[in-house]
C-alpha cells in the first residue's frame, strides 16, 4: 500500500481498503487524512444542527408542496 498526502495539512497517511480501491479506479482523486476528514465531519454536523454520529452525507428531506 502506498502512501497519500492529505490536500489539507499535508501529512503522509495510508489509505484504509476504501480509499485504496478508489484510488485504484480513479488515480487523479484527492483524499483527506482521517483526522481532517473527522475534523469536517464534526464541524459540518454541527453546523447543521445535527449529531455529529450520523453519516456525513445524509441531508435533511425536503418537503416538496
């Protein structure tokens, strides 16, 4: 496996089984390290008004009238 370097600080971290097929697939792809992606996570939850346990993706449904 092979090393990344996070967009944001620029640390060397490796990749979790996730990443590595992404990157296998889609080699331009950029990747945060785990602790800027929790940092994000946990500030873009709190933003929301939201728990910051849910999944990062899971947007509030629309009522549409």
């Amino acid at each position: 496996m092979e090393q990344l370097t996070c967009i944001l600080c620029d640390r060397p971290f490796t990749p979790n089984n996730k990443q590595s097929r992404r990157l296998q697939k889609h080699p331009h792809r950029m990747f945060l390290c785990p602790q800027c992606d929790e940092r994000i996570t946990f500030k873009t939850m709190a933003r929301r008004g939201k728990k910051a346990s849910g999944h990062p993706l899971s947007f509030p449904q629309r009522k549409f009238e």
